[in-house]
C-alpha cells in the first residue's frame, strides 16, 4: 500500500499537459531505439510549430497554420488541435504586436533560433512525455514495451530521473540501485527499492537499512515512517514501530498511519488510546478516503469492543454524509462504496444481524440507486427533446442519490445472492451495477466469474477480457488463467505456456496477492513440478501475501500429495499459529479462510493418527475464525461420533445442515449415524431430505438402498439402487452396493452383470474386484478367484483388502509362504491399514512363529499408539452395542423433525424418489434400463464425510 502510494507522488508534474497531439497517440510496440528515436523526432516537430503559432497567429487568423500544414504535412492534427488552445498568459497585450511583427518578418531567417526550444527544454519535454507514455503501457498490460521505454530515458535522455528509476526498478533491485548512484538524495527511491526488497525478495536487513537511509534523508516523510514502521512491527519490534508512526503522524499525517497504529493499541488491549487517536486525526485529515478509512477504522472498534452499534452507526453515516468532501480531484464530493457496505453488514460480528438482514439492507440501497439513476435518465431524455437548443442539454445532469464512484454495492449485493445459489438473480443484479458503473472493473470480472459458474464460457471470457481492458489486475487474470485451464480456447488442451505468463503477470501486479501464488503452484503440482511449486509456495510465504492461509493450505496439499504427511501437518500448523483465537479480544482478526487449514488438518488427526481429541481441538479453532462453515461442523460431529459422544455428534450434524441445507455429505453422514444406532426411521427421513436437496448425490443413494437392504426391504433396495444410478451415472459404488445386495438374494447372474458394468468404467478400484471374486467363488469357481484378486492388484496396487483376500485364499490352499509375501508387501504399501496387522498375526500364530509373532508385535506399537482414541476393544464394542441397543428409539428426535419440517419432507408420507412413489416403480425395465451402460467412478464403502 504505501509502495505504491509514494510512487504515485514521485510521478512528474501532471499539471503540465503533453501537447495535444499525444492524446490521440495509439499504443505502439516500442522494439528499437531507432522507432523511440522516430517519435522522439516526430513530436519535436510537433512542439516548435504549436509554439511558434502561439507566437504568431492572431484571433481569427488561420493563414500561417494553413501555411504551415502545406510545407509539413506530418500531422493534420497539429493545427486543428492548436485551434481549440488558448494563448498562453504570459502573452499580454503590451508585447503580443511586437512578438509578432518580429515572427513574421523574419521566421525564416534571423528569429528562428529564438522560437525553438533549447535542447534541455526538448529533453524535459521527450522525459515527461515517454514517461507518460510508459505508464499508459503499464496500466495496458504492456509491461515490456513500458520497460523498454523506461530503460530509453535513463540511459539516452536523463540519467538522473529519479522517477523513471522507481517505475522502472519494481522489476529488479540492480535498477534501484543504478537510480540510487545517480540520485542519491532522491527518498522515494530509497523508499521503493526497500518494499521491493521486504516483499518481492524477502530481504528484511536490507529492507532495514534502505529504509533507515531514506528517513536519514527526510525524517519527517509519513509514507517511509509508516513502511519501517510496518516492517519493524512484522519483526516483532512494536516499540519501534509505535514510535516511528508517532513521528510520522506529528508531521505528516495520513489514513495509514492512523490505522496502523490504532491497530497495535487495539490488539495489545489499549482500547481507549486506540478510541482517542481516531478522534483526534479525524479533523487533521483533509482526504476524503483517508476520512472514510478511518471512520471505518473507529466504527470497527466501536462495533467488535464497546458493543456499541449506535455509535458506530453514527460514524458510518458520518462518513458516507461526508462523501470525498475535501479530497477533492475529478471526482468531487464522491467516494468508494466501503462506508456503505460496512453499514449494511453492520451487527453481524455480535451476531445481532444475519445474512438475510444484510442482503435486505444493500437490496435496499441498491433499489433506491437504481431508481434515481432511472428518473434522472429519464428527466435527462425528456429536456433534450424539449427543444432548448443544445445549450440546454449540457447543463442536465444525471446525479446519482449516493455519492459513490464504484459498484462495490452491487458486489456484495451480488455476492450474497451467489452465495446463496442464485446465480441469476446475481447476474442480474451485476448486470444493473455495471449500467451504473461501466467503467468499474471489479463488477466486470464478478459477472464474468457468474457466467462462467452457470456454463457461458464465451460470455465469462469476454467479461474478463473487458475488465482487463480497464485496469489490469491480480483477481482478474488468475479467473482468465483459471478459465483457460477448465475451459480451453481451443477445446481440446490448455495454453499452459499462456496460463504461466497470466499468473506471473498477476504476481508482477501484486507480489503480495496470495491467491496468486496458491492458483500457481497448484498448476505446476497438476504438471509434475513438484519443486518449482514448492518454490512458489516459499515465495508467497517470503512475501508476507494477502490470504496467507491459502498458500500454507497449497503448500500442505503438495505434501500431501507427495506423501509428506507429517511435513503437511507441521506447514498446517505453521498456518494456524498466525491465526490465533482470543475470546477476550474481539477484535482480534478473523479469517474465514483459516477453515481449511483447520478442516485439513484435523481430517489427518482423525483419519491418519486416529487423534480425535486433537482434531477436535483444531477443528474448534477453525470454528472461531468461521463459525457457521458447515465443514467444519460435519468434521467436529464426526470427532464426536469418534469418541462415543452421540448426543454431541447429533448437534453438529444439525448445526452443518442448519448453515447449508445441500450439504449431502452431512445429510448422508448423519444418517449413517441413525442407521448404526438402530434408528432406522430417523435415517430415512434424512436420506429422503438429502435426497431432496441433492439428487444427484450417490452416495445418498448407496446410503438409503444399504438401510432398505437392512430392515430386509430388497425390492425398495432394488429400485433406490438402480434410480441412484439413472441419476448418478458415475458412481461405481452403486453398481457394487446392488451386485452385493444380489449376490446375498442368490442372483449371481444379475450380480455379475452389474459387477461387470462396474469394473469396465473404473478397473482402479480394488472393491469392483472384491465382489467379482466373491462371485466367483459363489459359483465355485475357485480357480478364477485367485486370478481376478492378482489381477485387482495390478490394477489397484494400493488396496489393501486385496492384499488380504488373495492371502486368505493362498492359505485355504495351502501356500502358507505366498500368504505371507502378500501380507508383508501389503503391509509396505499400506502400513496404517490394521487389519493387514491382524491377518499377517493369524498367519503366524497358525504355524506357531513366536519370533515373527514378535517383531510383529513390535512393528504394530511404533505405528499404532496405545491410548484413550485408539481403536476400541472387544469388550468396549459390547458395551457399545448394548448402548445401541438403548439408544433405539420409536420416536423421532426434535431436531430431525425440524430439519424434515424445513426441507419440506413429512415422515409419515409413502417413500417418494424424485417425485415417483416406490409402488409405481417397474422394477423389471429399471434394471433393465440401468444395466444398459453409463459411466462410473469408484468408492464402494459409505462415505462418511469429505476428505
């Protein structure tokens, strides 16, 4: 933020205009000295005949630009645009008849000399103008020509431009150091090359110094005092950092400074000097932005520590009544959304509003624009065709009723809606913001990420062209990179080489935009890259990057996915530990995107190191940075179901579908709850409700046949099976749960064909093979078991059950010794699957090897820890199965029902799939139809929640 800031007020002069001519320059491919030279040529011309025409012409007089069109006819424009400009001032009355006397009676001669510019007017004029020029290429997304153009006006024009030296030198620290010889008292320069090294290099001892040298130069510089300050508060000096922006804000004062500082008192408890300094700045700022940043600033405060929504309603109000008042510029009285936005989410950190009063609130603000904006259209149509000349349709205006520059309204209005799954009703809505706003780029990129979410890939990439068209940015160019991946040009392959180039040109805009490097590195893990991604990951890390929790998020899931577990673990928890929890502070930052570090990181405690009590330990943490994320509440219920609270694990599932009523893998997990207890009605009705909102969930489908096939309903089991299949043609797991369901019933022949549909869409998963040796040895071919489970293994050489049926089978004949190999092989694939363990210590025990028995033993400890999370006992599974017994209920649970009565699901109507009742089903051409092909995928057992 202050990088760029203070780059800003480095640039040159802006009063000073470029000739005319310039404005209609279009944008050219600077390769070659000798086209800069060409330009450079072109424009001097251009320069000495408008300012031998101020000279010269009288009011009126077109007779010497005639003229001098005919002897240089290079630019029609010079002339006509000189028409338009006034004489300069300093022309007065008393010397104008001399001047022109003497420029007409001897410009061709004598005076000549006197009328040009002198060589270092030229080279002022050619710095300020190929300047310009280079930062219209920069905001065009030209960055090579830009650079080509900045790297021509120091090394040809002027070596001693200290700006040039900081637009150029953000690439590369070589440049800040050429500028800092041949500028050396230039602060910005130093300033900039220290942000490029705390945040693009990572250098904090030279940011340090670079930064110590700049303030040695101006002590008094706000913009250097509040960057050491941040850079010192990063390294744990707050001290330090306390008093540089102390002494910033005694001589030049600014939002950021104000802000940061309030910051530090909030978050070491200060709350009253935080209150005080906020008020005291307020009327030394003359901004209007920096106001508004600060209104935002005490209103936070005033909302999230003193509970005092009135109060901080005042100062939001305050601050959108202000508008821009005293900033000034183009734009007036006008100002960014951020106030409004910040009233209408006001109340929802205590809780005390949710999102349907929000999504009210900015509903109703954006109405009552839109309707202004309508009758001003309107009231505007209706003077221009009264016949009051042309005079008259200047001085109508259309106003708009808030005084606000962007669609960040809209936005989140937008934003919301989505959200909720309404993706038309968002469309529409940013449809309506960028007919107010056509010119904010954010609303572009947002409709294009809508239309892209609803399968107009044309559309969505033409709206993110547009937006980069306005003002190249971070979010903007990973969606277009992100797009090409999914949805190719061309249809048939991604441009990878584009897609690089679109995410480095993101980073080159933003080097802290943590979504960058998060989106990066998962393409080159996609790749094969493994170390370039690893290195991606570091930089943003380095980097200090906005949304630090999806780079460590990235970072952990490349580990994982080389099966780094325990390096996965430490980056999550490195992640975590900068975002801790502080139920005393509530100001303390919290960020929703802190859940997946959480999610991620408890699933390996209950999974892998079958840890419970610390996922649930981890999974709460996550819940105060996002407490409704229905993630995180379907992952703390399965902690509690782990560790036997079931009155616990109940709440949890209700509190996940609460937040998000489509979230099937609750729906599908709570009623795997009910079905295991015993409570056969209250998982119907759940499957029915999940099936309700997601019918295209299969494992919803597998979930509520299994729990028919239970209560011994094969004929319900049956149609639930083949109707999961019409609508989920690519779940294998259907195809398998149905085969078994057939094979228990005796039908080998329809078990077969259905195995047989299953493993020719997916020969990957090891369950397909299981059933079909099963099958097999149903039908007493014992000779084809054994080459279908050796075949299984080839194909899904990580299944650990076929490690061990092809043991048993081994053993039944009588090769104890492959037995062995198989379990042993098994076991070094797989070395967390217990049962693998138990067989292999069967195995043993059967032929009495008391030393392999042993060293088994030994090998099961150091993986598998003793305590009170392990598995449980024989003795603790009876005492379980009688608490099942207990538990059994005839009536339904409270919270069901309600969730029943939400859905819309009655519990004692007739079973009714996707709309047709069990007893109109023709099961006959159901099977028939299913078995006549579709696609699949695997996973045979219940899933019991994302992974």
């Amino acid at each position: 933020m202050t990088s760029s800031t203070s780059a800003e007020t480095t640039q040159p002069n802006n009063k000073r205009q470029p000739p005319p001519t310039t404005t209609t320059t279009t944008t050219t491919t600077f390769v070659s000295k000798s086209q800069i030279d060409l330009q450079i040529e072109q424009l001097e011309n251009k320069q000495n005949v408008q300012r031998y025409n101020v000279g010269k012409k009288k009011k009126g007089d077109e007779s010497s630009s005639s003229s001098y069109n005919n002897n240089n006819n290079n630019n029609k424009n010079a002339s006509s645009s000189f028409k338009t400009k006034q004489t300069s001032p300093r022309n007065n009355n008393n010397n104008n008849n001399n001047k022109r006397k003497s420029s007409s009676s001897s410009y061709n001669h004598t005076h000549k000399p006197k009328n040009k510019c002198s060589i270092t007017q030229n080279k002022k004029r050619q710095v300020r103008f190929l300047y310009t020029k280079a930062k219209l290429l920069e905001k065009q997304g030209l960055w090579r020509e830009a650079s080509n153009l900045y790297e021509y006006i120091v090394t040809t024009l002027q070596p001693y431009d200290a700006h040039t030296y900081l637009a150029w030198g953000r690439k590369a620290s070589s440049i800040f150091q050429n500028g800092t010889i041949h500028c050396p008292t230039s602060t910005h320069l130093y300033h900039g090359w220290a942000i490029h090294e705390q945040y693009t290099m990572g250098n904090t001892s030279k940011a340090r110094q670079l930064l110590q040298t700049a303030l040695d130069l101006d002590p008094h510089n706000g913009y250097v005092c509040h960057a050491y300050g941040l850079l010192e508060h990063t390294m744990g000096e707050h001290s330090k950092a306390k008093q540089l922006w102390q002494e910033g804000l005694v001589y030049q004062p600014s939002a950021a400074l104000v802000c940061s500082l309030g910051e530090m008192y909030v978050a070491s408890g200060d709350f009253h000097s935080a209150r005080e300094l906020y008020a005291t700045y307020l009327p030394k700022l003359s901004n209007g932005r920096e106001r508004t940043e600060v209104y935002l600033a005490a209103a936070s405060l005033e909302e999230r520590v003193y509970n005092d929504v009135e109060k901080a309603s005042e100062l939001l109000r305050r601050a959108c009544a202000e508008g821009g008042g005293g900033g000034g510029g183009a734009e007036g009285g006008l100002m960014d959304g951020r106030a409004y936005v910040a009233l209408a989410r006001l109340g929802t950190s205590g809780g005390l509003v949710n999102d349907r009063v929000v999504k009210k609130r900015l509903k109703e603000i954006c109405m009552r624009q839109l309707k202004h904006y309508e009758d001003n259209k309107e009231g505007l149509t209706n003077d221009n065709g009264g016949g009051g000349g042309g005079n008259e349709r200047k001085t109508t205006k259309t106003k708009i009723i808030f005084p606000v520059t962007d669609g960040r309204l809209f936005n989140a209005w937008a934003k919301m809606e989505s959200k909720s799954g309404n993706l038309s009703e968002a469309r529409q809505i940013l449809r309506q913001g960028i007919e107010l706003y056509p010119r904010d780029y954010t609303l572009l990129q947002a409709a294009g990420n809508i239309e892209e979410r609803m399968g107009n890939i044309g559309s969505a990439r033409d709206l993110y062209a547009a937006s980069l068209a306005i003002e190249p940015s971070a979010p903007t160019l990973i969606a277009y990179a992100l797009l090409e991946l999914r949805s190719p040009i061309d249809a048939k392959t991604s441009n990878i080489t584009m897609v690089r180039k679109l995410f480095e040109e993101a980073l080159m805009i933003d080097p802290k935009h943590g979504p960058a490097y998060n989106a990066f590195g998962n393409l080159e893990r996609r790749q094969g890259n493994a170390e370039y991604a690893r290195q991606i990951y570091e930089n943003g890390i380095k980097a200090n990057c906005t949304d630090a929790p999806s780079v460590y998020h990235g970072l952990a899931k490349l580990h994982l996915s080389l099966g780094e577990v325990e390096e996965a673990r430490n980056v999550l928890q490195r992640g975590l530990a900068l975002f801790p929890t502080s139920e005393s502070n509530t100001l303390s930052p919290r960020n929703e995107n802190v859940a997946f570090l959480a999610h991620t990181l408890a699933m390996i405690d209950l999974n892998v190191n079958n840890n419970a009590k610390h996922a649930k330990e981890v999974i709460q943490q996550g819940l105060w940075h996002c407490r409704n994320s229905p993630q995180l509440l379907l992952a703390m219920a399965l902690c509690e179901s782990r560790m036997g609270n079931e009155n616990g694990a109940r709440e949890m599932f209700e509190r996940s579908l609460m937040a998000d009523q489509t979230h099937a893998q609750a729906w599908q997990a709570f009623g795997v709850l009910e079905m295991r207890a015993g409570n056969f009605r209250s998982a119907k009705l759940l499957f029915e409700c999940g099936l309700k909102n997601s019918p295209t969930h299969g494992a919803l489908w597998q979930a509520y046949g299994t729990l028919e096939s239970w209560k011994g309903n094969v004929g319900t089991a049956r149609i639930l099976f083949a109707a999961g299949i019409e609508k989920c043609p690519n779940h294998v797991s259907l195809y398998q749960a149905w085969a078994c369901l057939e094979l228990r019933d005796g039908d080998v022949i329809t078990a077969k064909r259905l195995i047989g549909e299953a493993l020719t869409r997916d020969k990957r998963n090891g369950s397909g093979w299981l059933v079909a040796a099963q099958i097999e040895e149903k039908m007493d071919n014992h000779g084809l078991v054994g080459l279908i489970l050796r075949r299984g293994i080839e194909c899904a050489p990580g299944d650990a059950a076929l490690y061990i049926a092809l043991a048993e089978h081994e053993i039944s004949r009588g090769k104890i010794d492959s037995a062995r190999e198989l379990l042993e092989k098994g076991i070094e694939i797989n070395p967390l699957h217990a049962p693998l363990y138990h067989s292999l210590a069967e195995l043993e025990a059967r032929v009495f090897n008391i030393e392999g028995l042993a060293k088994l033993n030994k090998r099961a400890a150091e993986i598998f820890q003793s305590d009170a999370n392990a598995p449980p006992t024989d003795r603790a599974m009876k005492a379980w199965g009688q608490q099942m017994k207990q538990g059994r209920s005839t009536k339904m649970p409270d919270g069901i029902t309600a969730l029943a009565e939400k859905i819309g699901v009655e519990s004692d109507e007739p079973t009714t799939i996707a709309g047709v009742s069990m007893d109109d089903v023709d099961l006959d051409s159901l099977v028939n139809n299913v078995l006549c092909g579709f696609a699949g995928e695997s996973d045979m057992m219940l899933q019991e929640g994302p992974v």
